[in-house]
C-alpha cells in the first residue's frame, strides 16, 4: 500500500522489490477517500514506473467508469491502464462488475488461454441488458448535465461553508465531488484524515433532516445524478446554511 499522488513512493517500491512487483492497482481517479484528483502526471508516471519495472497497470475505474465520461476516467486524461475494472455505473444500478484490457493479457483467459475464469452470475442476461440500455442512454447531454450538476453543489457548498466561515476544500475529479473540511488541498489519505472530519455528522446530519441525502462519510465521494433539476437544487440550498451553520458548532470530541 503506498500513498496516493507520490510517485517517487511507487519507484521506491520497484528498486526495494525488483522483478516481484506483477501489478499496481489504483483507482484512476480516486473516489474511495472522497473525491481526489491524479495530479496532473501522476498516472502518466505511474504508467512509466510500471513497465520499467515489468508490472502491469491495473486501473480501477468502478466509480469513475462511464460516470466522468463516456470512457471514464481514461477519456478525460488519456493515460492507458494494462487492464481496467468497472462496476457499479455500468449494470445501471444492478449488480454487475467487468475487466478488460489489452488485448495480449486478456488472451491469457479461457477459452482462449489457459486462466480459467467463470461464475454463475457471469455475463448475468438482466443486469447486462440493464447496464447495455443505461449506457445507450447515457449521451453527451446526461454527461453535460452530470458536469454541471457537481459544479452546481460544488459551488452551493463554498458559498454555504464560506458564510460560516468553516475551513473546507471542494474537490472535484470530474463529476465527483468531495468537500474536505481541510485548510489544505487533499492529496493523499493522510490528507484525508487530516481534515476536521468531525465536522462531517453534524453536517450530514442538518443535510437529512432536510430531505437531503448525502453519502454517509466523510471520505466518500458525492455522486451527482441528470435528473437533478432546479427542484432538487432548490431543497439543497434552502438545506446548506443549516448544514454549515452545524458543521460550524461541531465539536471535536463530538459534545
Ligand atoms: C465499490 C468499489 C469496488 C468494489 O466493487 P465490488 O463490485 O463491490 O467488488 C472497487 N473499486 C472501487 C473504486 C469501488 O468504488
């Protein structure tokens, strides 16, 4: 396990293990600590660090998978993972998960290779005829709307945390959005853990008894939808300044 946007960590890694190393896996952009952005090279780096080092990269791209865009994370930046894996967006709310890559790796499977993979689910008709309906939906105007929605709570967020004067940080990795209650930009987890996450139950707290439902951590990212219209966004606002006004009162040790 190495921190998240240090690349000199993963080239560490490779000179303490060399020839060990089969695979790097990372999220392509990092939702699971709340939403945190690749630095701009990061992947590129990480790529390079890989095939130096005769390692695969492994893009996770569970969240960010046809939610960023229609080819992810990967049609935002462009850095090609060895392989990918996907879940979650792409059964349309079923349960569904899938991997692919290049090509020569993937030949390794059966019936074409010799890893034997399978399971009962796979290839599920339901959830593929679900995942394949939501997908041809999803055009250039749900991923427009989907934009602009998280911009939308971004910037209904700093305005409500800056009134109450509370410290925070909205991040963004395309549509995923996170607010940090940090002085300092997240980068990593460590950073993640460092913000004032005690200020988050109050928070979410004021949000729900308001009808607004937010994802129920601090490190998780918050997930915009395309059908959110102006109703939606007028019962979040009217939400905010209690949420920030509560956020503002929290307590460390939580009294
Ligand atoms: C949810 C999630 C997973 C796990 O997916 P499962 O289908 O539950 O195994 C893996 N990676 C990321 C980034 C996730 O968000």
């Amino acid at each position: 396990m190495l921190p998240y946007n240090d690349i000199e960590a993963v080239k560490a890694a490779f000179e303490a293990n060399e020839g060990e190393i089969a695979a790097i896996i990372t999220e392509a952009a990092a939702g699971n600590m709340g939403a945190v952005a690749p630095d701009p090279g990061f992947n590129a780096a990480l790529r390079e660090a890989c095939h130096t080092g005769g390692a695969l990269l492994i893009m996770d791209e569970v969240m960010t998978g046809f939610r960023v865009s229609k080819a992810g994370w990967y049609g935002l930046e462009h850095v090609p993972g060895d392989l990918y894996t996907f879940g979650k967006v792409m059964s349309g709310g079923l349960p569904a998960a899938a991997f692919g890559g290049r090509a020569d790796v993937m030949g390794k499977l059966a019936p074409s290779g010799p890893v034997y993979q399978a399971g009962t689910l796979s290839g599920n008709p339901v959830a593929v005829a679900v995942g394949l309906t939501q997908l041809r939906l999803a055009d250039d105007e749900v991923y427009r709307k989907l934009d602009r929605n998280a911009r939308l709570l971004g910037e209904l967020f700093d305005d409500a945390l800056t009134a109450e004067g509370v410290a925070h940080q909205v991040q963004y990795a395309g549509n995923l959005v996170s607010v940090f209650f940090s002085e300092e930009p997240v980068r990593d987890y460590a950073g993640a853990q460092a913000a004032q996450t005690w200020r988050f139950p109050p928070f979410f707290h004021a949000l729900l008894d308001r009808g607004v439902y937010p994802p129920p951590s601090a490190f998780e990212a918050w997930f915009v939808n395309a059908a959110m219209d102006d109703a939606a966004f007028e019962v979040i606002e009217q939400a905010l300044p209690h949420a920030a006004a509560a956020a503002a009162a929290a307590k460390e040790d939580g009294q």
